[in-house]
C-alpha cells in the first residue's frame, strides 16, 4: 500500500503561481510513475501531469504545457508541481496518483493504483 498527502493548494489571482506537494508512504520503492489529475466542479477528472521514476520522462496535459512543472525527489518520497501564469479555469481540487503498472500510456486515471485526497487550487480573475 502507497498513502499519498496533496499539501499547497490555495487561492491566488490570474497569473499568479502556486506548487504543490505529494508525499508518499508506505511501499514507496517500487513505484513507477506518479501524476496530477484534476476535477472541477461538475467536470470530470482530468490528466494534468505525469513523471517517471527516475524523472526522466514527463508528459503534460496541452492545457497547462509549458506553465506547469512537474518533478520527483525519491530520496523524500515526493512529487511537486510547479504552477505558473495560473488561470481561472485552472481552479480544481488536485490529486495525486502513483503506479506501480508498466504501460504505454501513463495520462489515463486507471493506470494509476493510489490517489491522494486532494487539495483545492482556486484561481481569482
């Protein structure tokens, strides 16, 4: 078992930046690849981000290319995302997930075996 704790949420206006963190616990040394989803308000749940274990490989959702930042410290069993020129329509209540599965595609939820509770991101216009 793999527990998962979103922490940095909160509320900042349009353009501003917010980074989040994930720490996990547990059977933390086989885990593979660890993502960002997000779901906003009668919305479904939506892929943001994903990195490998050794974070070479990073996949980004075309939304949020290029302002968004994700990244893994192993030694402190967490991942971060980094959230820059943050829009309205980024407000969500983010989650993390981690996988232990190999697969070709790591942006659908169902992969993933462990999600945290989420945190809220709320972007002012």
């Amino acid at each position: 078992q793999v527990h998962l704790v979103e922490s940095g949420g909160g509320l900042v206006q349009a353009g501003g930046s917010l980074s989040l963190s994930c720490a996990a616990s547990g059977r933390t040394a086989s885990t593979n690849y660890m993502g960002w989803f997000r779901q906003a308000p009668g919305k479904e749940r939506e892929f943001v981000a994903t990195i490998s274990r050794g974070g070479v490989s990073t996949y980004y959702a075309d939304s949020v290319k290029g302002r968004f930042t994700i990244s893994r410290d192993n030694a402190k069993n967490t991942v971060y995302l980094q959230m820059n020129s943050l829009k309205p329509e980024d407000t969500a209540v983010y989650s993390c997930a981690a996988t232990y599965r190999r697969a070709s595609d790591y942006t659908g939820g169902s992969i993933y075996d462990y999600w945290g509770q989420g945190t809220q991101v709320t972007v002012s216009s």
